[in-house]
C-alpha cells in the first residue's frame, strides 16, 4: 500500500506532469509550479482519495509535499479517535 507521502507525489506527477527526480525535499508547491488553484485541486484529489482533507486555508503555496501528506495523516488519526478522545485545551 502506498504511504500518503508516496501518494502525494504520484497526484503531482500524474495529475500536474511534475518530473520525480524535481520533487526533491523540502521543495515548496510554488517551487514545483502549482499555483493557488492548482494546490486546491491537490487538495480536492487528496480529499477524494482519503476521505479527509485540509481545509483550502490550511495549506499554501509555501507548503512542502511532505507538510501536505503530515497533514493528511494527523486528519486521518483525528478522523480514527474514539469520541471523547480529543485533546484537551
């Protein structure tokens, strides 16, 4: 099974034609080339694949792929905890 991280760079180089050997870490989606709408529609893909996703705000141009996929997977374990287990404030 593919982690989200692999995930996340498959979406942007199937579905934004971004060369794997370009995505290097730490490199921002505006480094990448996608733009405001183009992070959106990241952010709708990913949405679709995992059931949960960051709102529009949360991720910007600044973001690197693997901020995208840690935010990703915090949702998911927030989406995986019982009721009444959120954390305290």
């Amino acid at each position: 099974m593919e982690s989200v991280h692999d995930h996340v760079i498959t979406v942007l180089t199937e579905k934004f034609d971004i060369p794997a050997e370009g995505i290097a870490p730490g490199t921002t989606l505006t480094e990448l080339g996608l733009d405001s709408l183009a992070v959106t529609e990241l952010l709708v893909t990913l949405q679709e694949q995992y059931a949960v996703g960051p709102p529009d705000d949360a991720v910007t141009g600044e973001a690197t792929p693997e901020d995208v996929a840690a935010l990703v997977r915090k949702l998911q374990s927030e989406e995986q905890r019982p009721a009444g287990q959120g954390t305290q404030e």
